[in-house]
C-alpha cells in the first residue's frame, strides 16, 4: 500500500509549530498550513481530544492542530490578502491519517427509507393449465381438538408439579440455614466455628 505524502513549499522562520495529532508530521515550516489552538470551550475542546485520539493528553497554549485535519468548509477564509484563516464556530477535526483523510459514510436514520436493488427473477414462467401444487405446510386448517386437551393437560400437570417443586425448595432451605441451632448437637462443630 503507498503512501501519500503532501508537499508544500518551506517558509524560512524562527519559530516552528507541529501538528500534535498521531501520525500527522505537518510543521509551520510549509505556507500552505495552518495550526488552530485548542479552543476554550471545554465541552469542545474534549471532542476535540477524543476525535484526535490522544488519552491522557495535556493541552498547552502551544498545542496545535494543522489545518489539514478539519473538513475544507469548516474553514474560513480571510477577507483581506494578509488576513488569518480561522475555524467556524463549534469545528472539530474529522480528517486523519487513519481514515485515509476522508469523512465516514453517514448512517442512514433508522426511519428513512432506501431503494432496494431490483432483483432479476430467475423463476421460470409457469403456463395456466399447470396444477397447483400445495404447500408443505397449512398454516390456516384448525388443530385437532384432542390434541388440543392433551396438550392442556399437560401444561397443567407441570404447573401443579413446578409448584409442588417449589413449596418443597422452600422448605428444605428454611432447614437449612445457617444458624447455631445447626449445630447445636455437635460440641465439635461449635468449637471449630467458635475458635
């Protein structure tokens, strides 16, 4: 897989800003960059943080993020020639090198609608005197009813059952409780649960 690298013409400066997003290399020393601050809003500026996918990261005053990390119309240019390009309100960088510097597919909403491909019937035609056949199963005819009793009776004798079942759990865990009356009989056992 190549990779795509950007060049930019250098800037000859004193001072040189880097872009702090993970495996971004863009410095101040190209003109065409620009580096934003983090903004203020601390709501924003935790997006920010989690989009560009740095944990536990401090931000600085110094700290910045290059222009090649925000879409192009959250971007706005400036009105006269020396004028700085600045971001819209609320901006957040989206484009990075692990999603190839493009946007995701927006998901569609559970409730909207989309054409489906149309699908090529591959069933051959079959003339009108052919015979029906019947299908496997008849969804509609009515059970038998002596089915039907056994099979009500069934249920209530596993219901009678399951409750019994019940009645008799309970009892054996009321017995069962841990308490000294358990183990009253036994100088052993007190002495060993009592040392």
């Amino acid at each position: 897989m190549k990779k795509s690298s950007f060049k930019y013409q250098r800037v000859s400066g004193t001072t040189a800003e880097y872009c702090c997003v993970p495996q971004c290399t863009a410095s101040s020393k190209f003109t065409a960059l620009r580096f934003f601050t983090f903004p203020a809003d601390v709501e924003l500026r935790r997006k920010w943080i989690v989009t560009i996918r740095r944990d536990r990261f401090t931000v600085t005053p110094h700290t910045r993020v290059c222009s090649r990390q925000f879409k192009s119309e959250d971007i706005r240019e400036p009105v006269s020639e020396k004028g700085r390009r600045l971001l819209k309100k609320g901006a957040v960088p989206l484009l990075f090198e692990w999603n190839n510097f493009s946007l995701p597919t927006p998901r569609p909403g559970v409730w909207e609608r989309r054409e489906r491909p149309a699908q090529e019937d591959d069933r051959e035609e079959t003339p009108d005197d052919a015979p029906e056949v019947p299908m496997q199963h008849d969804y509609v005819s009515a059970p038998d009813p002596a089915i039907v009793d056994l099979v009500l009776e069934e249920n209530t004798s596993l219901r009678d059952e399951n409750r019994l079942l019940r009645q008799q759990l309970e009892r054996l865990t009321l017995k069962q409780r841990f308490g000294i009356h358990r183990f009253a009989a036994s100088d052993k056992d007190i002495r060993f649960f009592t040392r």
